[in-house]
C-alpha cells in the first residue's frame, strides 16, 4: 500500500455527501496507511441554468458546504471547500480561480506538511491547478462522460471537453471509472486503466445474516418493497418506468432513500416512497428491509449511459435480488443480476426477483463481489501509482 506520500484530491463530488464516492472510499484508506491528504470538495463545472429549478437549493448546499471551512476527518484526512468563481466559460475566471485555490490548498499543505504531493483530479476544471502545487505525480480520474452533462451546469460542453483532453495530456496516470469511458478514449492510452468500482464488502453482507434490525422507516412501508439508494433527478429515475408500475403493478411499494431534486412527477404516486438522505453506517438497516433493490435509471441519456452506480455493487453484497436498467459497465456480471432492457421487462424481472427463493443465487451474487473491496482497489492503485513515480525518476 502507498504510504509516506502526499496527496491532494480534488473531487468531483463533496466529501460531506452522505453516500461515500469511489474518491472518499480510496483516499479514506490511502490516509490510514500512513498518507497526508488534503481533499478539495467539488469546484463544481459551472451554475446551472436560471431556469433549473435546483439552482437554488445547489447554490445553498455548496454554500453550507463552505462554511465547514477546513476540517479535519478522523482518518486525518483535511478536508476543504475553498470558493471559486463558477464561471468557467471565462478564462479570467479560470484564471481568479487558479490563484484563489493555489493560494488556499496551498496554505493547507504548509501547514499540514504536505509536500511534492500525488495531484488527484476528479473534474475536468481543476486542470488549472496541474503544475502550480510542486506535485511530483498527475492522477486524472475519469467517472463521467463529462460533456455529456447539460442537466447540473449551463457551462458549454465545448469547453469541458477541452479542460477534459488538457487534464487527459498533462496526467501521468489516467483512471476510468467505467468500461464505456475507457473503450471511448482515444488520447493517452498507454496511460489508461479501468478503475472499476468497489464495496465495502464486510459493511453490505451484514445484510444477509438476517441479524440486522430493519429499520422503522421501512417496515412502516408495505411489502412488496422495491428498494434504490442514491441520486435523485427527474433526468435519472425512469419516471415513465415507475409510472407504468403503479398502473399495472399498485401493490408494489417504490423506496427511494436519498437527496431529492425538485421536478419530480411521481412525486403524488400513492405506491412511492421518498426517503431523506441516511447516513452510510445506517444504510444496511434500510436495505435490509427491500425486497428488490433497483436502479430504474433512464439509460437514453447519453450521460447516464456511461454510469457505473457503485450501488450495485452494494446490492448484491446484501444478497438481495438486483433488477437494473442496462448499463454497459454491468454487462460482465449478468450472471447475477436481472439486466431490463426495456420497461415491459423491467416489471417481469421483478416480479420474477420476488418469486426467488433459491439461496445459491443469494450467495452467488456476494460471491460476485467479496474480492472487489475497496481496500483491493487501493492496493492495486498504490501499485501503479509507485510505478509511476519510480518511472519519472529513472
């Protein structure tokens, strides 16, 4: 494992999100081996539109998560949320912005001794800090198609794709979050690898044991219950798929746990149950009491095509049936879970992962996921990292 190094993260994602991302889970490990980390919350890529009916609730949630201010986490992580300017089709703001976050992150590294850090990238527009933090390394990981995004931000894809091929050419190590992000790329591949989500296997497979208590949230809701942790946006859930249900199907109880975003059409279904956000180590105890666990995405979209839920992953640690729209990144392991390729089947592998009661498929399906923790990922990725840096000093 990696160890004695510095690491500077930038997420693409907050740290304070209640469902931990593939960085959280990585750097949370790279610090217990003995590592200084500074994580950098999202500098986001750009306000979405006036007519976004979220922008207002994000601009709050991004300004709560500045007034956190520099804390410390207990694996020693520092984690930051310095302000930038949200206007990255302007060069002088990138520019404002380089100074700003060059300025703060590096304060923090004085003052925590960080030194000659690993410079992590997880979006594309903290490119501008590449070269301006002494780093000794360029990690860019990629778990978005990024330009494909038009929901969350008004900046101009033209624009996020340049910022993505700069971080793509000035990387030493490229990491790809999904089998599809991969196979697309055309620069730096002889930098490349399939970075492949994890779990946290021992945390998820509690589940299976029959020994944790469900949660009262849960067993309040009736049985058949169809269970979905995560984001919610009315660009993501297959609305039209949880509408059909609730015509053809109004015994089945839809659980979705997670933030909210406004717009959702569903929201007055009788048969619907949103959920706030619950805490990570609470999780299990909410999963505990599916039936189903879901990921009822809507794959048409070019950017939700190119997703790799680490959900999944954590759906069949539970044992639990898993039904899913089609991902490219899941096809590998259709073995174990029920893949829907369209809204007509989506219902028939439900009601077919209700009727189950083999408990061999139980098994197979965590028998799918027991070796890809997070804790094999770090080492792997320690492994290429060192290799890395043993290279550029030859």
């Amino acid at each position: 494992m990696l160890t004695g190094k510095s690491i500077v993260c930038f997420g693409g994602e907050d740290w304070w999100y209640h469902h931990p991302h593939s960085k959280n889970h990585l750097m949370k490990r790279f610090a217990r081996a003995g590592n200084k980390v500074i994580f950098v919350n999202s500098i986001s890529m750009g306000l979405a539109s006036l007519t976004n009916k979220d922008l207002v609730p994000r601009v709050v949630r991004k300004l709560r998560s500045y007034s956190k201010l520099a804390r410390t986490t207990e694996e020693g992580i520092t984690v930051v949320s310095p302000p930038a300017l949200p206007f990255f089709g302007s060069r002088a703001a990138r520019m404002a912005n380089q100074r700003l976050l060059r300025a703060q992150v590096g304060r923090l590294m004085r003052s925590r001794g960080l030194t000659s850090p690993i410079l992590w990238i997880a979006i594309p527009t903290a490119v501008d800090m590449i070269g301006h933090l002494g780093e000794q390394l360029v990690v860019y990981q990629v778990s978005d198609k990024y330009d494909a995004n038009t929901m969350d931000h008004a900046t101009d894809p033209r624009l996020i794709q340049t910022l993505h091929e700069r971080a793509i050419d000035a990387a030493d190590i490229i990491f790809y979050s999904g089998r599809k992000l991969l196979q697309e790329a055309t620069r730096g591949r002889e930098r490349s690898y399939l970075l492949e989500q994890a779990v946290d296997f021992a945390h998820w497979s509690r589940v299976a044991t029959g020994e944790i208590q469900v949660a009262q949230e849960i067993e309040r809701i009736p049985r058949p219950r169809l269970g979905y942790f995560g984001a919610i946006e009315p660009w993501l859930v297959d609305q039209e798929l949880i509408r059909k249900a609730a015509r053809e199907r109004p015994d089945w109880h839809w659980v979705f746990i997670g933030n909210r975003s406004r717009g959702m059409e569903i929201e007055q279904l009788s048969n619907v149950h949103f959920l706030p956000p619950v805490p990570y180590a609470e999780l299990p105890t909410y999963a505990a009491g599916f039936d189903v666990c879901v990921l009822p995405w809507e794959t048409e979209q070019a950017f939700t095509s190119y997703g790799s839920a680490i959900k999944v992953r954590e759906y069949l640690a539970t044992g639990k049936p898993v039904v899913i729209a089609p991902l490219p990144e899941y096809e590998p392991m259709r073995d174990v879970l029920r893949i829907a390729r369209s809204r007509e089947q989506f219902l028939e592998l439900v009601q077919k992962a209700l009727e189950e009661r083999d408990p061999q498929a139980a098994r197979a399906r965590q028998s799918a996921v027991i070796n890809g923790t997070w804790d094999a990922r770090a080492e792997w990725v320690s492994e290429i990292i060192e290799k890395a840096i043993r290279d550029k000093e030859q």
